[in-house]
C-alpha cells in the first residue's frame, strides 16, 4: 500500500484498516509499550480518569465522521 493509495481511501476504509493493523499488533507477543506508558497509566490512576471500552471509542468515532 503506498501513501497515494491512502490518501484515495475514504474516512470509513482508513478507520477499518486502523482497526485491522491494530488488531494484528494486539495479537503480537513481539511488541511492548514503552517504558513512558507506565507513568501515564499511574498518573491515570492517581487521577482516577476513567476509560470507556473500544466498542464505545470505536462507535463514537464512526458518529463523528458521518
């Protein structure tokens, strides 16, 4: 795939080739978060932010771009 190609994508078929490439990387034992990641998940905690799961995330990103 090369960036031309992208760039002729709409905004669903971007969205769901994101979600694919995620998925695949979610699923490889080879790929670690950096050490950073850690700090902002204590921070987090501290703060006591909240998160909402990927179905909610993903169905409030495909909202905002209809």
């Amino acid at each position: 795939m090369t960036s031309l190609s992208i760039k002729n994508m709409s905004i669903e078929q971007k969205l769901s080739t994101m979600e694919l490439i995620w998925d695949d990387l979610c699923h490889n034992d080879q790929v670690s978060s950096p050490d950073w990641h850690l700090d902002v998940l204590k921070t987090r905690e501290k703060n006591k932010e909240t998160s909402i799961n990927w179905s909610t995330a993903k169905q409030q990103i495909i909202s905002k771009t209809r």
